[in-house]
C-alpha cells in the first residue's frame, strides 16, 4: 500500500491536494453572494448576513474584526469603507460563517442515497520525462459517508480535510496514492 507523497512535483507533475479539490467544489455548493466584496453591493450583502445573527457576531470577532459597533453601522449605511486588510477578513467571517450554516444541509444531501459519485481526474503529467511517469487514468468513487469530510471542511481545518479525504480514497484500492493529488475532483448533489 502506498504511503503519502512526500515530494510532489519533483518530476514536474502539476496539481493539488485532492481534499483542496473537494473543498472547492464544496464551496462551489453553498452559493452564497456572488458580488466581490470589493463591490458596495457585495460589501453590504456580506455585512448584513454577518450582523443578523450571534453566530455572525461570532464570526466576525474568530475573523479578527475589532472594529466598534458604529464603525460597523458606518460600513451597513456605506458612510464608512472599510480598509483592505478588513475587507479580507469581512470575506473570510463570511465564508466561515456560510459554511457553517449549509454543512447540514451538504451532509444530507450528499449522505443520501448511498452516497455521492466521485469523479477523480488525475494530476497532470505533461511536464514529467517519460521514464517518470505513470500510468494514471480518471476514476470514481461512491463516497458513502461524508461526516468527517463536511465536518472538516465546515470548520476550515485543511489538515483534519486532508486526513478525512484520504480515509476515503484509500477505498480505491492499493493504487490510491496515486490519487493523492489530482487535476480536479468532481461530484454534485
């Protein structure tokens, strides 16, 4: 059984984590605000699903917001724009919070029905000399129970992610090392 790789790219092979693929397109499945926070709809959008709950309060105080209940009314009214280090943790409190409230809702759509299909595509090997390539081709996986996945993944913990990610493709047999990374993983509930 292969051990986890320890040296990626030496040979050149391009590609990520296959537990940072899932998380994107786990990201990719809350939606959420698609305007920048960058942009003043964007910014207020993110503001007033932050400022509506004690758990957006909470965000906002894990992301590092230590800003005064009126400069927070300031950035709501847009008398006030906060700074770019404060746009990026309003971003962040944000993400964090939204990926709290949809896990649930992921867990059991993603738990039903036996599981979800995976679709594993695998890292690019197009700049590796021949001798040191291998022979790698798309596979699928059912992921049947998602629960350390989600749970990882909705607290932002790429290790406990990663640990969880690789649990699961261990179940594609003795070759799953070579999976560890990927071009791009794919799955939709």
């Amino acid at each position: 059984m292969p051990d986890r790789t320890h040296d990626f790219g030496h040979y050149g092979a391009d590609g990520q984590r296959g537990s940072e693929a899932a998380a994107r397109v786990l990201d990719s499945l809350t939606g959420g605000i698609t305007s920048p926070p960058t942009t003043t709809r964007g910014l207020k959008a993110r503001l007033r699903y932050l400022t509506r709950s004690t758990a957006g309060h909470d965000a906002i105080q894990e992301a590092g917001i230590t800003v005064t209940p009126r400069t927070l009314k300031a950035w709501l009214a847009g008398k006030q724009r906060p700074n770019k280090a404060n746009l990026t943790k309003i971003d962040n409190a944000y993400r964090a919070l939204r990926r709290r409230n949809v896990a649930r809702y992921l867990l059991q759509r993603l738990n039903a029905n036996g599981g979800t299909r995976v679709e594993i595509h695998p890292l690019d090997q197009s700049h590796v000399p021949i001798p040191h390539q291998r022979v790698l081709e798309y596979r699928r996986l059912n992921i049947r129970n998602w629960d350390a996945i989600i749970d990882a993944w909705s607290k932002n913990q790429p290790r406990a992610l990663d640990d969880a990610w690789i649990d699961q493709i261990v179940n594609l047999g003795s070759q799953w090392g070579k999976y560890e990374y990927v071009t791009s993983v794919g799955f939709a509930a």
